[in-house]
C-alpha cells in the first residue's frame, strides 16, 4: 500500500503521523503508525491508525482489507507489549452517531488494570 500522506486537508492523525505533531509512538511501518491516547481511558490506550487516510470505517473498502486485517492481528501483540496482560478492549468509532470524533479512521485499544472497578 502506498503511504499517500495528505495533510493539506487539515487532518489531526494525518499530521501525527507526518512527524507535524508531537506523540508518542507505540509502533510504526509502512502501512500502520500507532502511538498512545492523550486522553487515555485506561493504563494502556493507544490508537491504531492506517498511515493512508481513510476518513472512518464506513468507507473502507476492498482495498483496505489487508491493512485492516493487519491492524486486528497488530493490536493483540501491541496491547500486550504495552502491558495488557489480562485483556483489551479494541474500539472503531464510526460517524456522528458512533461518537467519532477524528475522522480518520483509528482502532482504540485499551487494557490494563481498571481501577475504576475497585471499590
């Protein structure tokens, strides 16, 4: 897949993975770059995203099916590498009414201990 970058469109993850915005990466290759949520809602939560831009999953197509495959395979060694021992969500937000809020499609997965749940 080629790596057509096109952040003329004003794309946050675009510009992310440009090197234009500071990050913290988890993991990058010719097709995918990962690096850690801002805002994360647990201890390990990153975001999974293609490097070409695809604005949400509505509109994948054909043609995205070997990179999306590769992210599913991806995410279970990277949540793991990040200390998701015991689990992980995985989340693609999808449109208005899927709360998506960057449009560029991106996999959150998240893990780790929820201390939210101790009581």
């Amino acid at each position: 897949m080629t790596n057509s970058l096109d952040v003329t469109h004003d794309c946050l993850f675009c510009k992310i993975i440009a090197g234009q915005i500071p990050n913290r990466k988890v993991y990058e290759d010719d097709d995918i770059f990962a690096f850690h949520d801002i805002h994360p809602a647990a201890p390990v939560h990153f975001l999974m995203v293609p490097k070409r831009h695809l604005a949400s999953l509505a509109e994948a197509s054909d043609e995205h099916e070997r990179v999306l495959g590769k992210m599913m395979v991806l995410a279970p060694k990277l949540a793991l590498e990040q200390g998701a021992m015991n689990g992980f969500r995985s989340v693609i937000n999808t449109g208005p009414d899927g709360a998506q809020e960057v449009y560029h499609l991106h996999l959150h997965v998240m893990g780790g201990p929820r201390p939210w749940l101790k009581s």
